[in-house]
C-alpha cells in the first residue's frame, strides 16, 4: 500500500517528536534565569531526554540525533566539543542495552535506575573535561548538577509519556 504524502508528512512529523522535544530542553536548559551559579548546577535535560526515549522508543532517537544534541549542548555552552556528544552517546548505549530490564519495572525502580545513569554521566562528564583541561575541576557542581537532573526527571518524564500517548501511538 502506498502512503500518501500527506500520510508520509505526518509520520515524518511524528517521527521527529523525541528529536524535537530533546532540543527543546537544550534551549530551555540554557535560558537565562539571573540566579548566580545556577547555570554549573541547572538540571541537565538532554540527558532526561536521551534515558527516556532510550527506554522507550529507541528508534525514534537514533545516535546521530544524540550526537547532534550533544554539539548543541557543547556549542551553546562553550565547552569542550564532544565531551557532551560523548557523553550523551554514552548514557544511550547503556540504556539501550538494558532497556529490557528498565522498562517492565514501575516509574519509581526506573527513576532511581535513572538517577544511577545521572550520575555516571556526570562522573563521565567530569572526566572528559579534566582529560581535556589537564587540570583538576571542582566536581561539587556536578553533583548538584546530578541532584538537580534527578529531581526533574519525573516532570519531563511524564510530559514524555504524554508526548508519547498521543503523537506516536502506533501508526
């Protein structure tokens, strides 16, 4: 059977919803919010964002959405280029292979199954920048940074889910 074009047009559009709303948190994740430090400890969304539809439909995020969503991050923030692609690609793999154990579990085992990749990707995180920097960091703000990320997953989660309910029900 052929598709219409119309047809073709709105899966397309469907398609690109987990992409879509992924670089929607990176934008909302750099919004300007004039409070001091907030930005080293702001929660950081695109890794919501890639553990969720990992999980959830995995092939609606392929690695080089993820890839891109990273050089985003790393472009908008002006850190080092690739460390956030590297990272990001990183948490999708992981989440990938164990997505068959995430997803029979209630929201509760997931989110504390998400807070363990929240913080190895800001462990990662650390790490890249100081194998770049060749000098040692604070990491205090990444574990707020963590905390923070952690804290907000159920709200982005549930959007997601909603997300996922009524523009990609099975077509």
């Amino acid at each position: 059977m052929r598709l219409s074009l119309l047809h073709r047009i709105d899966l397309w559009a469907r398609n690109l919803v987990p992409f879509a709303l992924a670089a929607l948190l990176v934008v909302l994740s750099l919004a300007p919010l004039r409070l001091s430090g907030f930005g080293a400890i702001a929660p950081w969304l695109p890794l919501v964002a890639v553990f969720f539809w990992s999980a959830h439909r995995p092939d609606l995020l392929p690695v080089w959405a993820v890839f891109l969503l990273g050089l985003f991050c790393d472009l908008a923030t002006g850190g080092p280029l690739g460390v956030s692609s590297m990272t990001l690609m990183l948490a999708q793999l992981a989440v990938r292979s164990q997505r068959r154990h995430i997803l029979p579990h209630p929201f509760i085992v997931q989110w504390v199954i998400f807070a363990l990749f929240a913080v190895l990707a800001e462990l990662v995180l650390v790490a890249l920048n100081v194998l770049i920097a060749t000098d040692f960091i604070d990491a205090r703000p990444a574990l707020f940074q963590a905390l923070s990320t952690i804290a907000a997953y159920p709200l982005f989660a549930w959007l997601f889910g909603q997300a996922q309910r009524t523009l990609l029900r099975a077509h």
